[in-house]
C-alpha cells in the first residue's frame, strides 16, 4: 500500500501554523466529491480514461515513461487537456497506484481470527505489488487518502477490531505488515530482474552469486558468510515466496505475542 501525499499544509486565520488538510481536486474527484472539468465544453475525457491510459503506458514501457504528454498521446488527446483532470505528475502517480491496487481482499469471516484476517491482507498486498511491480517505483510521500489506499487500510485495521489491541497498536501493527510486504517485493521484483536480465535459470544465478561470495570473501574475516555458502543454500533456487512466508510469520509471531500480552485473564 503505497502513501501518498496530497496535502498542503497552510496557516489557519489565526496564524498559528496548523496544517490545513486540502487535497487536490483530483483525488477528490476519485473520491466522488467533485466533478472534473468544472468548465468549458462537453469533455471527450474523464479522469478514470487517463488513470488507466497512464497504467497502460507504465505497463508496457515502464513507470519512467510516464509523462502527461506520452499520457495524452495514448489517449489520442493534446497534453493541456490532461490538466483539467490531473494537476500535475504527482497526483496522476498516486492515482495509478491506487487503480493497480485494486480493492482490497475481504474483510475476515467472523470467527475466522486476526491472524489469518492480517495474513490475507499481506498476501492480497503482496499479489498487488507483484502484478504491477512499477508501483514501487513510486516514492513514499505520506499517508494514504485516495479511494482503494484508503480502503486497504480500513480492512487490514479491521482484522485487528477483535483484539484488545490499542487502536494506536492496531494502527501500528498494519503499517509494520505494509512496510514489510513492501520492503520484501522490492527487493524480490530486483533480485528477479536481475535474473532475467543475466539470461540464466535461477539456480545457475544463484550458484554463481554463492562462488562470487566464495571468491571475495576469508572465511577468517568472514566465517558466517563461509558458514551460510558451505550450507549450500546457494546452491538451489528456493520457492518463489518462501523469503515473504518466512517473514510475514515472523512479524505475525511478535504481533500475536502483543496480543496476548493486551487480552485479560480470567480471575
């Protein structure tokens, strides 16, 4: 779950210096409380055609294609009429986020535990990232407030409702699982590019980074390296998310000891 930031911050009457939260009338308009243009003839456009134009490009050419002039020329439209949709860069990037996103997986069935309601959501999240892996390309600028972000945060904050959790340890307990999940398709989305860009089978790829590391490093100076590639793990290319299934049950382990730590004892 990308979070973007489409706030600006003002002064109020008084001078004080307290944030004015204003989003952009794109984002409002995504949201359904504003329409997009306000003047001017009948458009031939609407802001969901150039989200998905603007998809579509960063799909076949790469987020780094993205501009609002490439934009409008998928849409077959001049590159001024994208702006009575979407003010600048920035916004167009967070919208796109949210359209490949998607919806949220479902809230968890009653009785069906934190636990595995929490799990659902990463995967769910981790499948997002994986299908559209330009996503983490775009920077992290603040908190989610467009319509699906939103939404993703509602439902993993929901997995935690039958907790004795603090919402403020609710609230954390998510944003540790996003950044993780996160954190963990990056560096998979990296470590898979490289791959096919070297043209080898994985276990060929990571054979040779195992004999790179042999040849770089003393296992004097460096005997846990030694250890680790005399072990042989490099030697074999693991199952795609067994690195994500290791460290999701890892943070799902501390979380549930928190939980169990906060829910009272009977007598």
């Amino acid at each position: 779950m990308n979070e973007p930031s489409t706030t600006r911050a003002s002064q109020d009457a008084t001078g004080t210096g307290s944030p004015s939260w204003e989003l952009p009338a794109s984002i409002e308009a995504a949201w359904g409380i504003r329409d997009r243009p306000h003047k001017g003839p009948k458009p031939g456009l609407s802001l969901r055609r150039v989200v998905e134009a603007a998809v579509r490009v960063a799909v076949s050419e790469g987020l780094d294609a993205v501009s609002m002039s490439r934009v409008a020329a998928e849409l077959g439209a001049s590159t001024m009429s994208l702006y009575r949709y979407v003010g600048a860069k920035d916004e167009l990037l967070d919208l796109m986020a949210d359209e490949a996103y998607g919806p949220p997986p479902p809230p968890p069935a009653p009785g069906q535990g934190w636990r595995t309601g929490l799990s659902q959501w990463a995967w769910g999240l981790h499948a997002a990232y994986q299908r559209n892996p330009w996503t983490l390309q775009i920077p992290i600028r603040g908190l989610p407030v467009t319509p699906n972000q939103v939404a993703w945060f509602e439902n993993g904050l929901a997995s935690m409702a039958a907790t004795a959790l603090s919402e403020d340890e609710k609230s954390s307990a998510v944003l540790l699982v996003n950044t993780y999940t996160r954190s963990e398709a990056t560096i998979s989305v990296t470590i898979g590019a490289a791959i096919q860009a070297s043209g080898s089978p994985p276990e060929q790829w990571m054979g040779y980074y195992g004999r790179l590391l042999t040849s770089l490093t003393d296992p004097h100076r460096f005997p846990a390296i030694s250890r680790v590639v005399g072990a042989g793990i490099f030697d074999r290319a693991d199952p795609p998310d067994k690195e994500f299934t290791f460290g999701l049950d890892r943070i799902l382990d501390g979380i549930e000891m928190l939980v169990r730590a906060r829910t009272p004892r009977d007598g």
